[in-house]
C-alpha cells in the first residue's frame, strides 16, 4: 500500500478517529486516534490526526477499538483450503486462528486419511474432506504447505499445530498406526521425529497430540477405532515432547479423561525436573453438568504445576457449552458402548435395525442410567429440549416429557422411537457445561485458563461459537454496568490478545505504534442478546452442506487484517476471498503486514454463503 503524501505531510491510509482504544497489554484504555500506514499502526494519539488524502477515516466515538481476537483452537485444516476467507471467523473479529489441534492436520496424510481421521471425530463429511484435500494438496513437508496456504486468499492470519496422528499416520499407515500391540519401527519413529523438527523450524508453534479414547475413526478399513496418537506408547511420546522441550514450543493434548492419572500426568509433564520445561496447553477446562465437582481441582492443578516451575495452561470455551443434534448423529454418543454401536454403523437401515432391537436397547437404557465413570454427556433426556420435528407436538418438549406423555415411556426409548420415526428430521440440543454463570466468571479470571477456544470449522450441524470472544465481552461489560464487575473489560480483551499471542509466541494480539494493524472496532450497545441466537449458512466447499453460525451485524463495526477492511457492519467485504489479507505466523518471528500489491487472488474463491435465520436463543 503505498504512502501518500498532500502538500508535503505524510497521510495514513485508514484514520480510526476518537475511539476508545485497547493495546492488548491489559493497560487500561483511553480515547485515541489510531492512523494506520502500509499496513502497521503508524501513530496512536491524543490529539486530533491530520486527515488530508486519507480515503478510510472512521469516527470510532462511543466505540472500542482493539486488537483483532486469537481462536486457539479451531479445525479450519480442510475448510482453508478451499474457502480461505474462513469468514465466519473473521466477521466476529477473529484475525488470527490456530490449526492442527487434537492431533489433526493436512501436513503428510493424503486425502482419504484425511477423511477418515476428521470425518467423524470432527463431523465434517468425509467426503467432502477427500475431495477438498485431493483437490489442494500439491505438499508434502511443512515448508510446502505454508507456501501452499500464503499462496491463498487467506482472511485472517493462520498458525499451526503439526498433528500427531498426521505423522504416525504416514509413518506407519493408518491400520497399523491404530493397533495396540503394534510400535513404530525405529525408522518410523525417526521420520516421525524429523517432520516434527522440520515443521518446528518452519515456524509451527508445536505438536498437538490426543489420548482422549471416544474420538473414533471414519471409513472402512479402521472405523471405529481410536485416534493414532492414543496407540503412542511413553516412550514415542517422550522423544517426540523432547523436541518440544528443547525448542520451548508447545505441546496440545487431550488426556484419556476415563483416567484421572492421565490427567494429573499430562499436567506434571510440563515440569522440567531437569531438563527445560515443557509448556503444555491441555483440553480442556469446563463446568461439567456430568461432574460439577471436577472443575474444581483444575484451576489449582494449574496453580500447582506453574509453582513448581511447569508452563501450563487449560483451554476453555468462555460460553455456555450447548450442542444441537440432528437424531443420533452427536459426538457425545461416542464415550459409551452402544451409542458408539450405532454410530458404527454408517448405512441407515443397519442403524435403523439396531436401534429396534430390544437387547440394544436394554444395553442403551444400561448406559444411561450408569453412574459410574467419568462422562462428558450428564445423560439426562429430560435435559434435551426437541427444537425442530415433523411432528409438531413435540416440538419445544424434552425426550423425557415425551416419554410420559406416551404413557411412561422410558426416556432412551422415547428417544430411539422419535430417531426411528424421524431420522435426522428431528432435531434437538442441550447444553452439556459451562452452564453456571458464577463457575464462568471464576475461569474466566484463572490464570491457569485461556480464553479462546471454539472448536471453529468443526461439528458444523451441532454448535457455533465463533464469536465467543464477544459473548465474553458481553459478560464482562454488563457486570461493571450492572455494579458487579469480574474482570475489566481492558483485561478480558488482554485475555483474548495479547495473552495468549504472547504465550504461543506469534506476532498478533497487540495494537500499538509499529504492530501490524490487524483490529476490530465493537461497538458496546450491541453487546446484547443477538449474541446467543445461531444462524444457519451454506458452506459452498462441502457441497451446499447447512452449517450453524453466528450473527450480530450490528456488533461489529469494522475489521481489519493488515491495515485493510475485511469486515463492515459485520459483513465480509469484497476483497474477502479474493485477495490476501492473512498470512502463515511462524512462531517466534515478526510477521509483515501483507502489501496490497502482492495480495494474490490465488486458490479457490466461493460466492458469499446464503443465510437463513433460525429463531433459537440460549
């Protein structure tokens, strides 16, 4: 973008006029003047700037301009392949996004891996992950694929993960890299430890690995059976995490939750005892209905190991948790027996038999009433409220009631019988944590906790939190209007910045003189109830497939991602999808603001996705 200049005085491309101004840092704001240059914040002041040639002045009075928000954990790895504006994101103020989480990425699996290991633990249509991948893949290193991704239009910035499961999976092949008895060759166990150094020095911010035991693999040839990284014994582990640790990047994991040592393992890991320390950013931190006693302990559990000398944080949705369903069709029917059974099953007469059966549903009734166990899901049908049916009567009603409206029915059976009748026709949701506001508000303030977590490009038919961020701006802005304050909302922004670029060392998250001006603008009177409802948009990419999103036009003034305008009034603006905004942050490394001039129009570019609204709120 080039520097114009009017009677000899340098101008700025975008003035943002007498806003209420927040760098990040957590310092409190103050009303300022940003003039923004090639791209960089060029001067941030109190006095009034000079707007002679400048096309982009924005009077930002009774707003608040900040940095744009970082999502820690999305799975965008296939959709920013092929719409890379990941609008979704963006129109709520998200500018940079981390991929490769839970084990997952594109890096080394060709596209029917791919498919098979994000398809169902991801519930994104396999084959639309096939195609998308066989389609863009032209990589086959870390290197070739940053190429690959600053090659596309990208809307906001991408950092990444290399997944674990990627490399044992093309190490090993996906049937013998989900064995339990089987252990990479040393050969294999050396290619793994080399694409990881690899990716490390091309900037990743680390290695994300899970050992969580209900993800289940999609396809034929390994269905149902467990992530790859699960099958790492200690020992791959442990020189893997030894390549982490000596380069201080970050290890993402999810612990085998059935086994609260793990847990307590995956945390003390962090310690260096030693040997340099091992920042660890673990899954996640949540108010269980299932266990309302576990949150508990992982505030203080963070406390501890950070004491003794670990770096360790939780990652936390800072939102109420609330899942929709289409019938059976929901990952949290993976984390026992015969809800697992059915999701086996991938034809629907075979599912339709099976859940007729009376011994099945004898199994199912079994698991539902079983206390025992550590449980995501609290199976409770009267806490499943139906929103959507061919058979208006239900409609607005819980399983339960159903049930007793039947004559007694039991809750699992008036569920099954509704699935049989309907199908994927009826749709439900239920809200499975983060449900106290009281318990929110404490995480919110942990320091062992980040903020930023929505699970974005991912379950697309069963929840939406792209723009989490503001429901927590929300929170926090009504409690000091309301004389009960948690946090300052100069905190809850550093929270969602400049924390957390910070911790996985990326150059985002900051809006001062010199930092690439990449911002949003909110403005507080909208921080209302628009928040909670969801709306459904196609995803052109996935065939035309209905997501649930979120909209609140009204909220978001402005984004910008490198000193350009790629969000207006909450809309996404021409340039988006055509040219480059984002790029690849490699960890520990300045990222210039992308010039105008070079913004390519590279890669696929979707139309605008259609919207439809659906009236649901919390």
């Amino acid at each position: 973008m080039a520097t114009r200049v009017s009677n000899d005085r340098v101008t700025y491309d975008t003035i943002i006029r007498d806003g209420l101004w927040f760098d990040g840092t957590g310092t409190p704001p103050a009303i300022r003047s940003i003039g923004i240059r090639d791209g960089a914040v060029a001067v941030v002041s109190a006095d009034p700037l000079d707007e002679s040639g400048c096309g982009d002045v924005i009077d930002a009075s009774g707003t608040w301009v900040m940095p744009g928000m970082i999502d820690i954990h999305t799975h965008y790895d296939v959709e920013v392949l092929a719409q890379p504006a990941l609008a979704e994101s963006l129109r709520h103020g998200v500018t940079t996004v981390l991929v490769g989480s839970c084990s997952l990425s594109t890096i080394h699996v060709d596209g029917t891996e791919a498919g098979d290991l994000f398809g169902r633990v991801e519930a994104i249509p396999r084959e639309h992950v096939i195609d998308t991948v066989e389609r863009h893949k032209t990589w086959s290193a870390p290197a070739a694929y940053i190429d690959a991704l600053d090659a596309r239009p990208l809307g906001p910035n991408i950092a990444g993960f290399i997944g674990h499961s990627d490399m044992r999976t093309a190490a090993m092949g996906l049937d013998r890299a989900t064995r339990p008895n089987v252990r990479p060759t040393a050969s294999e166990q050396a290619q793994m430890e080399r694409w990881l150094a690899e990716a490390l020095d091309c900037g990743f911010v680390g290695m994300s690995s899970q050992q969580l035991l209900f993800d289940k693999l999609d396809g034929d040839t390994c269905r149902s059976r467990t992530l790859p990284s699960t099958y790492a014994k200690p020992r791959e582990l442990r020189r893997l995490k030894s390549l982490l640790r000596k380069t201080g990047r970050i290890l993402q994991a999810g612990p085998d939750i059935s086994n609260p040592a793990n847990v307590g393992s995956q945390a003390f890991t962090s310690l260096g005892i030693g040997r340099r320390t091992l920042k660890t950013s673990l899954l996640s931190a949540a108010d269980i209905k299932a266990n309302p006693h576990a949150i508990k302990i992982m505030g203080p559990l963070a406390g501890l190991v950070n004491r003794l000398g670990g770096d360790f944080r939780w990652q936390h949705l800072p939102v109420p948790f609330e899942v929709y369903a289409d019938g059976i069709d929901l990952v949290i029917f993976e984390e026992f027996g015969s809800g697992a059974a059915a999701l086996h099953l991938q034809e629907q007469l075979a599912r339709d038999e099976l859940l007729r059966d009376e011994a099945y549903r004898r199994r199912f009734r079994k698991d539902y009433e079983s206390k025992f166990g550590t449980r995501v899901w609290h199976r409770d049908f009267f806490d499943a409220e139906i929103v959507a049916c061919p058979d208006q009567s239900v409609i607005g009603k819980s399983f339960g009631q159903v049930g007793l409206d039947r004559g007694g029915v039991h809750p699992v059976d008036a569920f099954l019988d509704l699935v049989l009748e309907h199908g994927t026709d009826i749709r439900w949701r239920t809200t499975i944590s983060n449900h106290r506001p009281e318990v929110l508000r404490q995480m919110a303030r942990e320091p062992g906790i980040q903020l930023g977590f929505s699970d974005a490009g991912a379950h697309l038919r069963n929840m939406a939190f792209y723009n989490c961020g503001l429901r927590l701006l929300k929170h926090v802005h009504l409690a000091e209007q309301s004389g009960d304050p948690f946090m300052t909302v100069a905190e809850a922004v550093h929270r969602m910045t400049g924390e957390l670029a910070d911790w996985y060392d990326i150059d985002a998250g900051h809006l001062r003189p010199g930092d690439r001006a990449d911002l949003m603008i909110v403005d507080p009177e909208h921080l209302d109830d628009s928040l909670e409802k969801y709306a459904e948009a196609t995803v052109p990419a996935f065939g035309g497939m209905s997501r649930m999103v979120n909209r609140n036009d009204d909220t978001v003034v402005a984004v910008y991602v490198s000193g350009r305008r790629v969000v207006d009034r909450g809309v996404p603006t021409e340039m988006v999808g055509v040219q480059r905004t984002g790029q690849f942050l490699r960890a520990g490394r300045r990222g210039a603001p992308v010039a105008a001039e070079a913004a390519g129009s590279a890669g696929q570019v979707t139309g605008r996705p259609v919207l439809a609204e659906v009236g649901v709120t919390e």
